[in-house]
C-alpha cells in the first residue's frame, strides 16, 4: 500500500520481493519498475538494484551504459557495492560507453527528487 502511495523505501523492498519471488510471484519486469520508481526518487538500494538489472538483463533489455548510470549514482550516494559494479563494468566498456554513461547519470540526477 506504501509503494502505491509514493512512498520509495517500500517501492524498493517491493522491487527485491518481486525480484526474488517472495510473498508475490518472480518477476523480473515488475521487480524494475518498482525499483526505477524508487530509484528516481533518490533511494539509493533502488538505484543499486536497477544498476543490476540492466547490467543482467533482467526485466530490462540488457545495456551496460544504462546500468553504469545506476551504479553511478548508487555510488555517488555512498553504495560501495555500486562502487565496484562501477569499475568492474566500466572494464567492459569503451570510452564513447563510458562518457555517454556519465552523460546518462548527469540527466538522471536532473530529475531525481530531492
């Protein structure tokens, strides 16, 4: 009813429920949506979870720009795990990938409520 209503702490743990199939059925696709609607409202769990998602293609077509974005500003936000998803797929990146990843985040954080 929280995730419904707003509120982005409950809208992440419904992302991890949905993403690991406890309490509701496995779904990926949902588990995202619920993830990126915390996500943008600055949850940093949520900002993590998405990151790896679309490093994984779940739920979401796979793209590592994307999920660099995520980790990005996961990482900006004090995730250390994020940190390491970061430079770990930062590897298998080129540098037009990573730049326009840092361009991706730049427009993230434009939109992410305070």
């Amino acid at each position: 009813m929280a995730a419904a209503q707003g509120d982005a702490k409950a809208q992440s743990y419904l992302g991890i429920l949905y993403a690991r199939g406890s309490g509701v059925s496995q779904n990926d696709q949902e588990a995202a949506k619920w993830f990126h609607k915390a996500a943008v409202k600055g949850d940093v769990k949520a900002q993590f979870s998405l990151g790896v998602m679309y490093d994984a293609g779940r739920g979401v077509a796979k793209n590592h720009v994307v999920a660099c974005a995520w980790y990005t500003l996961a990482a900006e936000n004090g995730d250390r795990a994020a940190q390491n998803f970061k430079e770990a797929i930062q590897q298998k990146m080129t540098t037009d990938e990573i730049e326009m990843s840092q361009q991706i985040a730049e427009q993230l954080r434009s939109t992410i409520a305070d």
